[in-house]
C-alpha cells in the first residue's frame, strides 16, 4: 500500500502540473458532460456527476464552465455521440494498466492505446484480462498532523472502513463508494479538512518494481496513455521502491 501511495503522490503533482496548463480540462468536460447525460443533472441525485464536480473544483476549474458542461450533457446537445470504453494490458515486468477512455471512434483509440503499449514495452491484453484487479474506494488524506484517533472518531457511524497510518506520517480513510460522501460531510462538520478526497480504482495487489529502468518506462507508458484525448483515466498497480523513486526525482 505505501508504495501505490507514493505511486499517487507522483501522479497528483502530474494532475495539478497539467491542470494549471490546462491540459486535463477537456477530459473534465467530457466527464461532467457524459456524467449529466447518462444519471441526470442533480449532482445528489447522480453519484458519478457529483464525483466529477469536486474533482473539477480539485482542480480549479469554474463553476460557470461545470454548469456549462452539465447543461450540455442533460440537454443531450453535446457528446451524444461518445461511448465509453476500457482497454486492458501489461507494461513494462509486467505491471498491470486498466485504461479508461471515452470515444466517438473505436478504432482510433484502440489504435492510440496500443501504439503506447507497444513504444513502451508493453501489450494491450483482451477483456477481462486485469481488470478483476482494481475495485472502487474512496480515500481522504491527511497530511496536516490530524490524529489516527480523531479520524476514527469522526467517522465510525458514517460508514467508514478503515483509517491507515503510513510511515511518512499521511492518514488515509477508506470507504466503499456509496459511503464516501456521508463520510466526508461527517468529517467536514467534526472540522477535519483532508488535503485529498476521491473515488477512485485501487488494485487488490501490487507489483513490486525495484529497477530504475523499468520505472522509467511504466511512468513513460502511463504518461502517454494520460496525453491521448481520448483516455479519461490510467490505472496501475505498479509499486516503486522508495530508493528507485528517489533517483526518478
């Protein structure tokens, strides 16, 4: 676990480098927009717009723009036209990648997805080949010295399923995805602000990767899927030793 950790960490500072660049802004649009088109405009009433919301407010986007996107989506004007699909392989040692995508053309984007798999040394694999991996959670890290105790407190009748300490001093509380926001609000109203909220994928295991050069590579094949336009999100088990990231730095 402390390895995906810092695996994310590395991944949150890409987000915020590539937000104040305006790079992942289109891929929050889509999202909003698919969002509102398929479960309905009313954030409490839609699970996954609502998740998309305060992930574009994460990332410093305006409410103005979000209304727009979802506008578009509940007024089925816009994104018609796009599908959703997910595409499975192996990078590098043979680390485990579930990719994300939403398309209005099939045979592009498993054409750009399998071109990064293959530059960076891995294969595209078939359906169902590493997706049983990764299952939903919801996090909410601490890092501003907030006790493991106070945590627990505040959210042992929202719904909480487990409160982790990591060595670097971070706490994370874990929930199941119908419980994240209940959770939040409780720990909001106890006055405990997390430094980072999300429902996201997480594998049951993890790849141990002890090798400079393979790290390299993961990294390089993730961050090509991520620059595809059509790849919403990338996931991986890949779990880097601590001295490797250290020279990656």
């Amino acid at each position: 676990m402390a390895g995906h950790s810092k695996w994310a960490n590395i991944k949150h500072r890409k987000a915020a480098q590539d937000a104040k660049r305006g790079k992942i802004f289109s891929k929050l649009i889509r999202e909003l927009t698919v969002a509102a088109r398929l479960g309905g405009s009313e954030p409490n009433d839609n699970p996954r717009l609502r998740a998309a919301i305060d992930k574009a407010l994460g990332n410093n986007m305006t409410k103005d723009t979000i209304q727009r996107a979802v506008d578009r989506g509940a007024g089925n004007t816009d994104g018609d036209a796009m599908e959703e699909t997910v595409y499975e392989g192996y990078g590098p040692d043979g680390v485990a990648v579930l990719v994300e995508c939403m398309t209005d053309n099939r045979n592009r984007t498993v054409s750009e997805v399998r071109h990064a798999f293959s530059k960076h040394g891995g294969n595209l694999g078939t359906t169902g080949s590493v997706s049983f991996m990764f299952h939903h959670q919801g996090r909410l890290q601490f890092t501003d010295g907030t006790s493991e105790e106070a945590l627990m407190e505040a959210t042992l009748e929202a719904g909480a399923e487990d409160v982790i300490s990591h060595e670097d001093g971070r706490i994370e509380v874990i929930t199941q995805p119908g419980d994240f926001w209940t959770v939040k609000e409780a720990l909001l109203e106890a006055g405990l602000t997390p430094s980072y909220s999300e429902i996201d994928k997480y594998p049951d295991n993890y790849s141990p990767i002890d090798d400079v050069e393979v790290a390299q590579k993961v990294i390089k094949l993730v961050d090509m899927l991520e620059d595809l336009d059509d790849v919403q999100n990338v996931y991986s088990n890949a779990d880097f030793d601590e001295a490797v990231l250290e020279q990656l730095e």
